[in-house]
C-alpha cells in the first residue's frame, strides 16, 4: 500500500486499468526453462518471471515451481503485508528447489531467478532474485529497478572500495554472468526489493523479463519497441522476443516478457 | 530535424563511407536532388531515422529510403503531409494512422511489415521494412514479358493481400506496377497510402482493384460501400482503366480477355489455398490451472502463464 493511501484506503482493492501481456520463446535453445505468470484477482495483479538453470530438466522443474508455488500461495492466502509475503516466498521456494531430485532420487542442483511485481491501487511492490530483470518505463524513459545479482555485480563492488585491481578484475572478467544468488542456492539473502511502493502514474509501464532479452536488445531498443507499438501491446510483446531472436548475436536463449500498462 | 554526418547511399541505404558511387548498388550520391518540399537527403527526422532518398510522392504522400538509427536497420518511410491543417487534412491523417495499424497487426506476407506509425505536428509517418528498388514494372521491363506460369505464382500471393486488405476494408489506394517491389524470390505491394477515400484517387483505384481481383477471383471485389458511388453492378460493366491493362499485361503477359480466358482454363488457385504466414495467437491460460484457482475458491479475473 502506499503510503500516501494508507490512511484513506482502509482496504486494498483492484485497480482496473491495469493491462497485462506475455511473450515468451524458446530461442535456439532444445529446452524452455523460462516459466511465467500474470494473475489478477480482486486483492491486485502479481505477476512473476522465472527463468530455469540447471540439468536436462531441472530448470524448467525449478521455474515452474516456483511460479506454481507463488501464483498458489497468493490467491489462497490473506496477505497482510505483500513484501513479506514476496520475502518469505523468496526463501521458501529457494529451500523448494535446493529439495528437488531427478526419477532416482538425486539432487537436481536446479536454480531459478525470480522476478515477481505485485499492483494494487496503482502501487508496486517488487522482488528479484538472479539476472532476471524488471523495468519501469515512464515519460519515453525506461529504468531498470532491479540488479543482476551476478559476479559482475560483485566484481563492481569489489573493485569500487578497492579491494582488487583493475589487473584482477579484468582477470576474473570471463566468470561475470555467473549467478551469485538465485532461488535453489540455499539460504538465499540477496535479494532486491523495494523499501516502499512506487506510485505509478498514468501511462506507465511495468516489464519483467528474462536475461534473453536485454542480453540481446539494449534498453533504447526495448523502449523504441515497446513506444512503436503503443497500439498494441500483445504486438509489442511478441515483437520484443521476436527482436531479440532476430539481434542476437550468437544463439538465443530462452527469451519471456510481461508488459504491464497503467492505461 | 538536424543533419548527420554518418554517410549512407541514399538508396539502399548500406554505410558507404567515403565513396561516392555505392558498392552495393550503384546510386550515385553526389548526382542526387530531392524534390523541392521534400525532406533533403541526411536529415534525421524525428531524431531516429536518417533519410535517404525519395523513392515516390505524389504530393501528400512521400516515400523515402531511410536507416533506423535506433534499430540499426534499413527502413521504407512513408509520410503524409499536404501542407495543411484544416478539417480535411486531420481527418485523413486519421485515416493514414488507421490504415497503418490495421496493418501492422495483420502481417501480411506479400506487404512489408510495418514497424510503426505515429503522428508529428504536421502529418503522420509509417516505418515499413525496407523492400529493394526493383520494381514489378522495371523487372519485366528489362526482362521482357514473363510467362503466365511466373507471373500466376509471383503476383497470386500480392493479390491474396489486396484481398485481406479489403477484408478489414482497407483499400491499398496507390496500386500500380511501381508499388510492386522485389523481396527475393517474393513480390511485395508497397505504399499503401491509406487514401482511398480520397476524391482524387478514389474512382481509379477502386475499377482497378475490382478488375484486377474479379478476375482473379470471378467475382467482384468487396470494395466497402462508402466507396462506391457509380452504378456498378458487376465486373462487366466496368471500363479498363490504362493502369489496370498496364498491370494485366504484366500480371498474364496477355490482355484482360486473354487473362480471363487463362482463369476459366487453367483454374487459378483460389485465395484460402495459398500459404499466408500463421498469425501469433495471444498467451491465453491453461484450462488446467483456470480451474485450479476456481476451485480454491478464488475470483481470478485473469490469467496468464506459461503453466501446464
């Protein structure tokens, strides 16, 4: 809830203009371990992007599950406070995954990332565990929210308080897009959420997607797609993943999109 | 609108560096003028699109060559602008805009798929993928007649698009030998400009397309009803106009009769048995987990997933 509503909105109730859409493609890849997930219910909209690692099927398992629990636990429970609730998901599918085992009872060692929103009365609260990503485009300018908790992220860090050298960091380069928190790690801690709801104005738009995205299309080429459909959204969906099998510079991966629209 | 330095040949719009005659197509640059009132040649509109040369206009529409400097991609721009900013030029500015969305969500595989259309201060713009120069006209030109046989299979998918386009009832508005363009080994219609209803384009376009269609199909073309002021009741009463005989010559190598005499003999395919492309559905939800959260008990007011 928003703070500026807490006092005059005693209940949480839906808001009507909000329009959502999917798009998701396999690329080039033989497997889809992206999952996706757009509900809206009288209590709000959540909507959720996971995207899968791990084994012949243990990503897929593991996006799924995580996108079946969270959808699950959302429309059979009375949610007090939404961000504890995305919280305490977080690190309940995070112990979910870690359990999941193949036909013969091994360990899958599966993971997924986790990027869920949930909108109620024009406010966002949000998660995100891994690389996938979520951004708000608002006035023709997109920003994204959310980090790619990867060993870039932490390379970054490092190398900023000076704790290696540029020698160092240029050494360690090649690990960057490894995932250094995601659901299936056990005992996830790191993780972005927002410290209070945003207020979404007229016109915005909310995206969740996946890394196959804006690993292929850079952030001007998602805002021109998305402005050049303002017709359609659905269209602008499809095209973002269209795109970002047609750009790619090498083998495309799974590629999934939500666009939420505040209209 | 502003210049950029970058230089690209005019035509086809490939980064030439330094050279004056393009590598790729031959275009010289430096022998170049764009018509007086039309956007010059590097002038970046609407701070994305480097604009290239015209490749057609008629006075209120225009269309240029273009490179996307965003999308890092070739482009065919089509503008409307008369000039004005009365009633009449809203209105068929509106009508542009329509048109475009309409088809942009159609994706026809005989049309170039259109990117976007928006509207600026004083017109409106369509960015279309960018199909060659080559044109129906200049091919057969040079090539001389083709046969029948080639010319049933290249222009029998253009007419399955003239077709949809009437469906949604559209009007192409410009068609013509030049408005065909070459995509490889398929033939696209270019320019459509969304101005049917105009007065000054109206009467032709609309005998042409019912010729060219009717006899194709033995049947007249669904030209909507606001359209159609004569007293025309069927193909046979219709006159030929010169564009129409141009386009059957080149369409059948023959005249109308002949043409017609080619349908009855050798049994045109009919529109539904060509292969059009398979339109993207939207994601709709699995019945599976619709009743899922039914049954919890639950109004869920939407849903979409990728859950089975």
């Amino acid at each position: 809830m928003c703070p500026e509503n807490e006092s005059s909105i005693p209940t949480r109730r839906f808001d009507p203009e909000m329009k959502y859409y999917a798009s998701s493609i396999v690329g080039t890849r033989k497997y889809q371990q992206d999952s996706y997930a757009c509900i809206e219910t009288p209590e709000g909209i959540l909507a959720v992007v996971c995207d899968g690692m791990g084994g012949l099927e243990g990503g897929e398992r593991a996006s799924a599950l995580a996108v079946r629990t969270l959808v699950e636990d959302y429309i059979s429970g009375s949610i007090a406070d939404i961000r504890k609730f995305l919280r305490n998901e977080a690190i309940r599918i995070d112990s979910m995954v870690t359990k999941l085992c193949d036909g013969s009872g091994r360990p899958l060692g599966a993971g997924t990332t986790l990027a869920a929103v949930w909108i109620d009365n024009g406010c966002m609260d949000w998660i995100s565990v891994g690389d996938s990503k979520i951004y708000v485009i608002r006035n023709n300018t997109i920003q994204c929210i959310v980090r790619e908790h990867n060993y870039r992220m932490m390379l970054n860090d490092m190398y900023m308080k000076g704790e290696i050298t540029l020698e160092q960091y240029r050494g360690e380069e090649h690990k960057a897009e490894a995932l250094i928190s995601f659901l299936g790690i056990g005992n996830v801690s790191l993780m972005d959420e927002n410290e209070a709801p945003l207020q979404l104005m007229q016109g915005d738009m909310i995206l969740l997607c996946s890394d196959g995205l804006y690993k292929s299309l850079s952030e001007q080429m998602i805002l021109a797609i998305i402005s050049d459909n303002y017709f359609d959204m659905q269209r602008a969906a499809d095209e973002l993943t269209d795109a970002a099998l047609r750009y790619a510079a090498k083998g495309q991966d799974n590629t999934t999109v939500i666009i939420l629209n505040y209209v | 609108m502003s210049m950029e330095p970058e230089k690209y040949c005019l035509s086809c719009m490939q980064s030439i560096g330094a050279e004056d005659i393009c590598p790729f197509c031959g275009f010289k640059r430096s022998g170049y003028t764009a018509p007086i009132g039309l956007m010059k040649p590097d002038t970046l509109f609407e701070s994305r699109y480097h604009v290239g040369a015209v490749r057609m206009s008629d006075g209120v529409f225009s269309s240029y060559s273009a490179y996307d400097k965003i999308m890092k991609r070739r482009v065919t721009l089509r503008v409307f602008g008369d000039g004005n900013t009365d009633y009449e030029h809203f209105s068929r500015r509106g009508r542009f805009l329509d048109t475009y969305k309409k088809l942009a969500l159609m994706e026809m595989v005989s049309f170039p798929k259109v990117y976007t259309c928006k509207a600026f201060e004083s017109g409106a713009y369509a960015v279309c993928e960018y199909v060659s120069e080559t044109t129906l006209a200049k091919e057969i030109a040079g090539n001389g007649r083709m046969s029948f046989e080639d010319a049933k299979s290249l222009l029998l998918p253009v007419i399955v698009t003239l077709k949809l386009m009437h469906d949604e009832r559209l009007v192409h508005g410009c068609v013509s030998a030049e408005a065909v363009r070459r995509r490889d080994k398929t033939l696209v219609l270019c320019d459509a400009s969304g101005s049917a209803a105009d007065k000054f384009a109206a009467d032709d376009v609309r005998e042409f397309l019912r010729l060219f269609v009717g006899v194709m199909y033995g049947s007249p073309t669904p030209v909507p009803l606001e359209f159609i002021k004569g007293a025309f009741t069927s193909r046979n009463e219709l006159s030929l106009p010169d564009d129409a005989l141009e386009c059957f010559v080149t369409a059948f190598g023959s005249s109308e009769v002949e043409a017609t005499s080619d349908f009855v003999l050798r049994k045109l395919y009919h529109c539904s048995d060509i292969a059009l492309g398979v339109k993207r559905q939207p994601a709709k939800p699995p019945e599976s987990v619709i009743s899922y959260a039914v049954s919890e008990g639950v109004k869920v007011k939407g849903l979409i997933t990728s859950l089975v």
